[in-house]
C-alpha cells in the first residue's frame, strides 16, 4: 500500500494555489471516539485511536446508510493545528464535512469548517489529506456523505485508515550549562472572562438578566470571601460567554451575508445561528440551576450597599466630582428637539443647568459612567409616562440623562442612574435645583428602579439611595 500526499483540498485553500505544511514540529494529540454510525467487524473506530498507516482502521458497515459520522473527543481543549486524515485504498469516501466543537457542561457548540474530497484510487494506494485548522476545539466531528464505487467495494462502505490531530511543538534553544526557569504549564482555555459591553447590550433581557445575576453572585462570594466559589461561577460563566460570542458572530456574519444577497449562505448560517443561541442558552440554564442554592433570600438579605458597588463604577468618582455636570450640546439639541405639545418647558432645563459647573460641549451628558461612549442614544420619551416627574427628572439632569432614564434599553437605565449618583455632591452643593425638589424626585427614580426587572438597574438604584443618605 502507498500513500498518495495530497495536501490541501480546494474546500480549505485557494484555486490552483498548492499550500505545503511543515510538519517536523507537529506533535499528536491524544484522542479518544466517542460514537460511531456503525463498524465492520474487527474494522471499529476505535482503532483509530492508535495511529497505524499500514492497518485496517475504521470500516462502516457492509450497506451502511449515509451520512455516516464520527466524533473524536481529546482529552482536553487545545488548539489543533493541522488534521491528517488517510483513506482507506477501495472504501474511499466521495466527500467529508469537518466541524470542530468545544463542550460546555452537557452541551456542544459546533462549528463548521468545511469540506474536504478524495479521489477515485487505483485500489492499491491510499490518499492523504493535511488540513491546517489553527482552532481551538475539544471535538472534531466527522461527516461522510457517500463512497467511491468499485469492484473491490461492492457493499458500498467508507473508511479512513489512520487520522491524527496535530499541535505545534514548542522549542526552547538554550545554551548548555545555562541555568533553566521552567514555567508551569498553561493550556489555552475555550472561555472568555468576560463579555464584550457590545454584544451585552444586544442580548435578549432574560440572557442579560441571567447572566447579571451571576456575575453578583460572583462578586458577591468574592466579597465574602469564598473565592472557590467565585472561581467555579467565573469558570463556568466564561464557558457560557464563549457560546454568546460565538451566537453573535453567527448572527452578524448572517446579516452581512443578507445584505451580499447570499441568501444560500445566509440560511446556513441562520440554522448556525439558531444552533448556537439554543447551546448558549441551554448552558446558561444549566449554570443558574448549578448555583441556584446560592440565589436564596438569605444570602440576597445579606448583600450590602459596599458588597455590590462596582468598582470600575466607583473609580470614577473621584474625577467626576471635581466636575460633574455639564450645558452642553446634548442638552441644547436634544431640548430643541422636544415636542412641544407634551408640555415641557425647555426653558427650565436651561434655567436648572445654569447653576451647575460646565464642561467643554465635547464632553459626554453621561461622562463619568464606565463604558458611557458606547451605549447606544436614547429614544424619546413615551407620553404615558407621568409627565410631572419627567418634567421634575429633566429640570434636576437634563433632558438626555432624562430619555437614558426612561428608556427601553436597561443598559441606558442602569447608566443614567449611575450618573446621577455621580452629580449628587454637586447638586446638594449648589443649593438651587429649580423648581423641583431634589429629596423628592430622588426618592421617585429609586423606587422606580427598585421595581425594575432588571436586577443591575436595582443595583443602581441602591446605590444612589446610599449616596443620597
């Protein structure tokens, strides 16, 4: 038997462009398979496991049915350089599908590669394919749609007679006689430590309300003191946060594949997308049960003010005290732009602001709030919202910080009370707050937000009660 080297199918590379992979600092993986469609007798896939060039390895079954599929599990999730996969010489497969998974808890998030192809041999030889991959992944899964017809295949099976999974070595050049400082060794994790504010803000509220609640009770065991459990809810949230990432990627690359009129394209990647959404919830799901324990009222009673304030909020203030608030161009484009028959003064805003220290009009109405500059604009205000206390909310912070406040969007709430937290000082300072009472409009945002669903805008509201006391 020989091997016919064929290095890159036209599914991983460019046309007529041959791509040669160094081998020779490649070392195997070691795998194990977790299922297979079906096995010869003496030929099962779990002869793959070892890697023999020479011998039978996987043979499906004699009439088997189509597609037929393996999955191999490593023993831990690392970054697969290269795939070589060597065909059996008379059960060749026409075609083979490649996707590379990462397991999170009970469920497995795939993504697909592509697809590589082999040819019709002369029975004797046997064809080798090398795939550069440079993924991260703990399964690879394996799709063999149909075989290469012939005499000496007449039960029309597929096989693959040895497979390996390759890493890059890594080679240290040292002088001889030179003292050697071995690091301990990292294997590059599948999860994220936290979530992009972008792709945040774009979640579905009860994913963002579930994801809120655990990363307080993250903070909140830190605080406490249990850093195993902060650990553990840390872990397992960065595992869920690579499923989210890789939802929204799904869904951003189908939009755009949408807007290319790609529409073929763009209904694989919305089965991708749907595929992704439901593994990330259902590991969120899973999570929450996990720690539910940790969610009862006793350990919420015991949250304090100073146990949930957050850092990256609080190291702010400092700066933001010496100048808070601003008349700025928000306020004057905004208030120009308000309707007229909703029966608010603009002139109010202008008369409030007046006695408050200003900015540069580059400065930003929510200046101060950590990630202030990517939140989205607010919307206008609904007109069934009482228009006294939106009237009292405008004359004290503005009509921009008024709209954050009343807004759909909770990440423009939880800010807008943030900032006002920050202008607290200020506003006791400067003594006049125009026609509306500072004690009393303050009150009304905090039971307002004591009421909303969402858990980090209560937190916010928290916050600003302590500030306020």
């Amino acid at each position: 038997k020989t091997r016919n080297e064929n290095a890159i199918p036209s599914a991983f590379r460019n046309t007529n462009r041959m791509m040669t992979i160094d081998n020779t600092n490649l070392v195997p993986l070691p795998f194990t398979i977790a299922e297979s469609s079906s096995a010869s007798p003496g030929c099962e896939a779990t002869n793959l496991e070892q890697y023999d060039e020479d011998g039978e390895g996987w043979i499906s079954e004699k009439g088997c049915k189509y597609p037929q599929i393996l999955f191999l599990k490593l023993g831990e999730t690392a970054v697969i350089d290269v795939i070589e996969i060597l065909c059996h010489e008379s059960k060749i497969p026409n075609q083979v599908d490649i996707d590379l998974g990462i397991v999170s808890s009970k469920t497995t998030s795939f993504s697909h590669l592509g697809y590589i192809g082999f040819n019709q041999s002369d029975e004797q030889s046997r064809e080798l394919k090398s795939i550069p991959i440079d993924r991260n992944a703990d399964v690879l899964k394996l799709t063999l749609h149909g075989c290469h017809e012939g005499q000496h295949n007449p039960h029309k099976q597929v096989g693959i007679a040895a497979i390996r999974m390759l890493k890059k070595e890594i080679e240290v050049d040292v002088p001889i006689g030179a003292d050697i400082n071995v690091p301990v060794k990292r294997v590059q994790s599948a999860a994220s430590t936290s979530l992009p504010l972008r792709i945040k803000n774009e979640l579905d509220p009860k994913i963002s309300a579930s994801v809120d609640r655990l990363e307080r009770l993250k903070k909140e065991r830190a605080a406490a003191e249990d850093f195993d459990m902060a650990a553990k809810i840390k872990q397992e949230l960065g595992k869920v946060y690579v499923l989210l990432i890789a939802f929204k990627e799904s869904e951003n690359q189908m939009k755009q594949a949408a807007l290319d009129e790609d529409y073929v394209q763009a209904s694989r990647l919305k089965v991708e997308r749907d595929e992704r959404r439901n593994a990330a919830r259902a590991a969120l799901a899973e999570v929450e049960q996990q720690f539910a324990v940790n969610f009862s009222a006793e350990n919420v009673a015991n949250l304090s003010v100073s146990t949930i304030k957050d850092q990256s909020f609080m190291s702010e203030r400092s700066l933001s005290n010496k100048k808070v608030d601003e008349e700025n161009s928000y306020n004057s484009d905004e208030e120009e732009s308000t309707d007229s028959s909703t029966g608010r003064e603009d002139s109010s805003n202008d008369n409030s602001n007046s006695s408050r220290t200003s900015s540069s009009s580059n400065d930003h109405p929510l200046a101060g709030v950590d990630g202030a500059e990517e939140l989205p604009s607010p919307e206008d205000i609904e007109r069934d919202i009482s228009t006294d206390l939106v009237h009292k909310v405008e004359s004290l912070f503005g009509n921009y910080r008024a709209k954050c406040f009343f807004s759909k969007n909770w990440s423009l709430r939880e800010a807008a009370i943030a900032k006002m937290t920050l202008m607290i000082p200020e506003l006791c300072s400067a003594g006049s707050t125009g026609d509306a009472d500072l004690t009393e409009v303050v009150f009304s945002i905090i039971e307002s937000s004591n009421s909303d669903k969402n858990v980090q805008v209560t937190l916010a509201g928290l916050i600003l009660l302590d500030e306020a006391l």
